[in-house]
C-alpha cells in the first residue's frame, strides 16, 4: 500500500513536470527561432532545394481600430505590447492621400566627400542609375528563387544605417532568408516578398554614407534615386503596388521615414529601429502612414527619450505606432535605462544590434497594412 502511494506521488510529479516544460515550450514566441540565413540567387538563379521547403504562412490579421501605442516613458509597470498582440481582426487597406503630405524645407546636401562605387551584394542583382546630379547610384535587390512566377510581390524598402551599406542587409539582419519564406499578402500564389537597399552617398561633414533626410522638396535626389528603382521592379511586373514598406536602422530609420511621408500614396506602412523623429513634418488632416518603432532602453546614439518623443507626437497625431523597448536583445524593457547604467561604450552596442529576434514581429506588422491602388 505505502509502495503504491509512493508510485502514485511520483507519477504526479512527473504529469506536473512534463505539464510545465508543455507550458514553457508554449510560451516561446515563434520569432524566437529566427536565425540569420544565406540565400544565393535573385533574378536568373535558383537557391537552391533548401527553399522548396520554406514556410509560407500569411500573418495574423490586425486590429484596425488600435491606435497609437504612444510612449511608454512614463513609469507604468510592465514592458510594451508584441508586434502579434496588436493582431486581431483584418484591416481594409488604406486610400492612400491626394498630393504631398510633407512641406518642402530644407536645403538639399550636395558637397560630397566621394563617390561610392557598386556594393558588394553577393549573389543580388544590382541597379544602377545616375542621380539629376550626375551620381552614379545602386541598389540591391535580394529577391526569393523564382520571383518571375510567385510575382507580383510586396517590396520592403531597406535603407541601412549611417555606418554601413546596402551589404548590411545580409550582415546584420535576416531579411534574405525571411525574403522566401514569409507571406505577407495572405496568398499562397505570391509567397515571399523584394528587399530593395539602395545605397546612400558620403557628404562632407557627415559620418559614414547616409540619405538626405533635411530637405523635403522636390529637389531630393534621394527620393528620386528610390522613386527611379521602385519604377524599374514595377515596369518588370514584380511589385505589389499595395505593399511597398519601408524599414531603416539608425539614420536610414529616419529615410524610411521620410520616404514614407512623403511618398504616402506609395508607402503602405514602415517600421524603424533605433531612430527617433525625422525632420519632415506631416502636413495633412489625416494621420500620418502606420509605423512600427522598435528602439533599445540603452542606446547612446539615439537616446530612448529621444524616440519617446517621437511616439507622443505620433500620439497626438492618431498615428497607429505599436513600439518595443529592447534590452540587450529581445527582451523588452519597462524603462529607459538611467544615464548613469547606459555608458557610451554599451549604448553604440546597443544602437549597433539590429534586433533579429524581433524581425517576425516587424513583418508581421507591415504584412497587416495595404493601400488601396488602382491595377
């Protein structure tokens, strides 16, 4: 009898501890698993067979009634909301504005400190295209295998950070990998998604290779550049015209931003990371296009109070703005680190890491908005 107690006791330990490793298991978030990834071949060549077995599943639907997320400055306890909370009933895509949103300011950069040469994108096709100022201009495509038949695709406009090029694409994020395997329109017929990076210019009295982001007239090489490479994907019928994002890291956060306000009869929804509020200002009734911020509590090149900001004017704006405020890595953070615990050293760390964990969470976001285009 006592032996069959004993049995039975340990028994239900062991239930109990097979129950909790299932509820351990079930609470790690899927983007858990990505990791970065190597894919060859854009246009005219085949990855290979590792992709015949790439997943396909379309993002959750979103709510299309949740504002702003705002700030989380304020000391209210716990992190900010996932990505996939904000997820829970389809959108109707967005009409898109009638003219330009954004008032011309600014003067545009033009003293270049030198010419950049092509990329070093391996195994991406590259455009190329001379600026109105005589430029030499490029742009990696990083496509899925067999883009002609899954096509028309969204395109993700990638502008890569003020230390970098369009190579960062590959260096730091999971963008490639992710290219083939996710779906962003909910049809399985157009698996997959185009990266597009174009490449900035070196200015004198600027760090590293950037995007004019100070002048928002008409004269912004820039945005043609981007504008002339976007034309040259959709003339070749690979572009979904009602899912074209923009994504930018540190300084190129702040083109995505530009680009997407000023192009918002394009721009369907961007995301940034590690970048606060761009100078173009939003200058029509209605909110500006969908964001999805993610920025670190610890970051010494674009301070957390800095991004804040920027989310309580979007705030005021009834922009739609879901925000995660990382730690170290992916986990989220329920406060602005204190000067004192974020030293320089860790903070350009911290600005420095591209959160791939939280890549799922980014597309899933941009996945969740269309604009309404005429075919």
């Amino acid at each position: 009898m006592d032996q069959r107690k004993t049995n039975h006791a340990i028994g239900g330990r062991k239930v109990r501890f097979a129950a909790l490793l299932v509820g351990v298991a079930a609470c790690t978030p899927p983007s858990s698993e990505v990791e970065g990834g190597d894919l060859l071949g854009v246009f005219d060549r085949d990855a290979g067979a590792r992709d015949a077995a790439a997943e396909g599943g379309a993002p959750g639907p979103r709510d299309a009634g949740k504002a702003a997320t705002g700030s989380t400055s304020q000391p209210e306890p716990g992190p900010s909301p996932t990505a996939s909370a904000m997820v829970s009933a389809p959108r109707a895509p967005r009409t898109p504005p009638e003219g330009s949103c954004v008032a011309p300011e600014g003067e545009p950069l033009r003293e270049l400190r030198r010419t950049l040469g092509r990329p070093p994108c391996r195994g991406a096709q590259i455009l190329e295209h001379r600026d109105a100022e005589g430029s030499p201009r490029y742009a990696c495509v990083f496509a899925p295998p067999g883009v002609e038949t899954r096509a028309p695709l969204p395109v993700v406009v990638f502008f890569h950070a003020e230390d970098d090029n369009p190579t960062g694409v590959e260096k730091r994020t999971s963008l490639r990998k992710l290219s083939s395997q996710t779906n962003l329109t909910g049809d399985p017929a157009h698996t997959g998604f185009i990266v597009l990076a174009p490449q900035g210019r070196t200015f004198k009295g600027k760090p590293g290779s950037q995007f004019d982001t100070g002048a928002t007239g008409p004269d912004n090489v820039d945005l043609a550049v981007v504008d002339h490479f976007l034309e040259q994907l959709t003339a070749r019928g690979l572009v979904d015209r009602s899912r074209v994002y923009t994504l930018g890291m540190g300084a190129g956060g702040h083109m995505a931003a530009t680009y997407a306000m000023m192009r918002a009869d394009k721009v369907a929804a961007f995301a940034t990371f590690a970048a606060d509020a761009p100078p173009a200002t939003w200058a029509c009734p209605g909110p500006p296009p969908p964001a999805m911020v993610l920025y670190r509590a610890c970051d010494a090149a674009v301070s957390c109070e800095s991004v804040e900001r920027w989310l309580r004017v979007r705030e005021t704006q009834g922009a739609e703005t879901p925000s995660l405020r990382l730690g170290e890595d992916r986990r989220e953070e329920p406060h602005c680190t204190l000067k004192k615990r974020c030293s320089e050293s860790k903070g350009m760390i911290h600005h420095n890491r591209w959160p791939k964990s939280r890549e799922a969470d980014l597309l899933r976001f941009l996945g969740g908005h269309a604009l309404a285009v005429q075919r």
